[in-house]
C-alpha cells in the first residue's frame, strides 16, 4: 500500500470517528468513542464493532439481575453500537460485552478486573460527596511491586506492598503489618485494582480512623490451578494442597522478604492476616496454625469447607485453642447473606470454632460473593486492628 493510499485511509477513519464522536455532543472527542460515565451517574457502554451482528453488555455487581441479564445495544449508520443505563447508585461495577456470543472486554477500557483469564471491566461511578472507595484529595499511599524468589516453589514470584504517607521519611517509625489475601481464580492486583485498598486506607487515615501499617498482598496461587483438568472433581484436592503450600511460602519467603526490606514491626500484637475467599480460607489456616504470630485473622466469605481444610489446620483447631484465644484478640468472619458460592461453609466453620472454644466473630451481612462485601468488610477490620493496648 503506498503512502497516498495510507494517509486516505487515515482521513477516512477520522471522518467516520468525527462523525461518530459528534453524535451525543457535537464535539470530536476520542471519549465519544468510549464507554463513558455522565455527571447524573447514567453510563453510555459503546463499543465500535461495524462487523458485528449483535452486542449486548452484562453489567453489575453481582447483586442485580443486569449482571446475569444481557442488556442489548443499539447499532448505528458506522458501526458504533450504544446504550445508557441508569442512573446508578455510586460504586465500582464490573461489565463485559457480547459479541456475537463471545463474551469480550471492552477495548476502551484501561481497567480489566484483575484475573486469571481476563474477561471484565471495570468502571467506576464516584460518590458525591466522595465515597470510602473513591479517590479523594488526601495525602496519598504508594502501592510498591515486589519481585521474590520462592525457596518453596523454586520460582520467582511477585507480590504488593501498600505503604501508607510519608513512609519514605527517615523518621517513619516501625509500622504494623496486614497480610491479605485474594481469591481463586484472582490476582495480587484484585485487591488493589478491585479491592480499593490504596483509596480505603489512605481515606481512613485522613479521617484518623486506622493506624498507619504495611499492607502486603501476595499471589493466593501458589500452586498453578490453570494445569488442572476442568471439572470440580479434579478441583476438590487442590484446595488443601494449595493452602498448606501458600502457608509454607508465607513464612519462608514472603515474611523474611518483608522484613528485610520494609520498616516492619516485629512484635506478634503487629501483625494480621485477611482475605477474601480462598483467600479468606488463608488467613484462617495460617492465623490458626500460626496463632503466636498473629493478634488478628480476617476471613471475608472464605471458601473454608471441610475438604478445603489441610490436616495442619484440623489438627491447630482441635488442639490449640487456648493458645489461639490467649494470642488471636479478633477473629472475623464476614460473609454475605445470599452467598451462592462458599454457602454455609462460613456459618458451619464459625459453628465449629463455637463448639471448641474459640473465640471469634460472625457477620452475616447484605450481599452475595463479591466486592461490595469484601471492600466493606476490609475497611472494617483495618479501623479495629493494631489498637494500643
């Protein structure tokens, strides 16, 4: 193709983007291409497919009927196809489009949900005021990425740290730490992109409500689940394996790691462990094997049921409760009351702890299996954690 030709293809698709762009404004803009949330908090989902037969967008937060209902989109003269949903109630959605019948991101967007096979966006409606998850005019955080190397895995392996404002400072005190897991089929990123943990810690330490701390966020996965047959039968014994091996890794490698690198607190009342579904199973497990290194474990809907479970973590349950009570000040477990993935495994373990004599907490909250729980319940027990005593 010569260079006339070239250049008359570029002039063409400018016309046909100027055309498009000034349909809703009548205003060129590459945003009038794009997927775009307005001032009343409707969202305009829009995607150019001039090929595409159909196109319909699944859009929620799990908790609605859009996110299993596909809404359709309209298709005009050049191909760009369009609907406006809402207005919607403040939050951090997530959507992928249909089209054709694959189910895609959407390629305007520079925020997949963080996973292991990609296949959501995300899109952020702010509050007004601004909410505990929004971005606000605070002093602000910095989420650091960490490169390690496994001695359990023999493999290097990432992980991230959230340090709170002014960490860089040579006067920054020794600073408690929050181990906090993702889930299956996530990403360390989940809990930072999704999870808002840079946004809800730096808005709760502007209000005063939570002391400063290390937040550090490694991959749940420590074992490759990708490798597996598909089907739950070939699932089940991972669940275990994989526990005991991420508890393994924690201590040999992640905690070390932290410690040489990061200002850290070394003192049992400053350390903590969290996560959200298998993540949640985690800090359980290592929370109750580990109890004199930990004051507090955080389980947000975990995926805690009996086969999940490793023989460490039975074993620790029905032997040590005493000393997980002398050393564990809270035990949390929150999950949602219309969950339809963990079920009842979390009222069933928290029955368990009940009936040995361990102390802890229960939380049946509004929700299901997904973020609009967990960021809450994270925000929650980081203002209750590390209190002087």
């Amino acid at each position: 193709m010569n260079r006339k030709l070239i250049l008359s293809v570029q002039v063409l698709f400018a016309l046909a983007v100027g055309a498009i762009g000034a349909q809703d404004t009548g205003v060129v803009t590459t945003q009038s291409l794009i997927t775009q949330v307005l001032q009343n908090r409707s969202i305009v989902f829009r995607l150019y497919a001039p090929s595409a037969s159909s196109v319909a967008v699944f859009f929620g937060n799990g908790d609605n009927k859009q996110s299993f209902t596909p809404i359709p989109l309209t298709k005009d003269t050049v191909g760009l196809w369009s609907v406006k949903v809402g207005p919607v109630p403040p939050n951090l959605y997530e959507y992928k489009f249909d089209v054709d019948g694959v189910l895609v991101t959407d390629p305007g967007n520079w925020t997949p949900k963080p996973q292991r096979q990609v296949s959501t966006s995300l899109i952020l409606v702010p509050g007004n005021p601004a909410d505990f998850l929004d971005e606000q005019d605070v002093p602000h955080g910095a989420i650091r990425e960490e490169t390690y190397y496994s001695t359990v895995l023999g493999e290097i392996r990432h992980l991230l740290v959230y340090t709170p404002p002014g960490y860089d400072r040579s006067s920054f005190q020794p600073l408690p730490v929050l181990y906090l897991y993702h889930g299956y089929g996530d990403t360390e990123y989940s809990w930072t992109t999704e999870g808002r943990t840079a946004q809800i810690m730096d808005n709760l330490l502007a209000e005063g409500k939570c002391r400063p701390m290390i937040v550090v966020i490694p991959d749940t996965h420590a074992l490759n689940p990708d490798i597996l047959p598909i089907g739950v039968e070939h699932l089940r014994p991972y669940w275990a394996k994989n526990q005991e091996t991420a508890d393994e890794e924690l201590f040999q490698d992640i905690i070390p790691f932290v410690q040489e690198r990061y200002h850290a607190q070394q003192q049992s009342s400053s350390h903590a462990i969290a996560g959200l579904s298998m993540g949640g199973l985690q800090a359980a497990a290592s929370g109750v094997v580990h109890p004199e290194y930990f004051s507090s474990i955080g389980a947000f809907s975990p995926a805690i049921w009996d086969h999940a479970q490793s023989d460490k973590v039975k074993d620790a349950l029905a032997s040590n409760a005493a000393q997980i009570n002398r050393h564990i000040k809270l035990f949390q477990i929150v999950t949602g009351k219309s969950d339809n993935v963990v079920n009842a495994a979390p009222q069933q373990f928290a029955d368990k702890l009940t009936q040995l004599g361990i102390r802890h907490e229960l939380e049946l909250v509004d929700g299901s299996h997904n973020m609009d729980v967990w960021r809450p319940a994270l925000a929650s027990f980081v203002q209750r954690i590390f209190k002087e005593e």
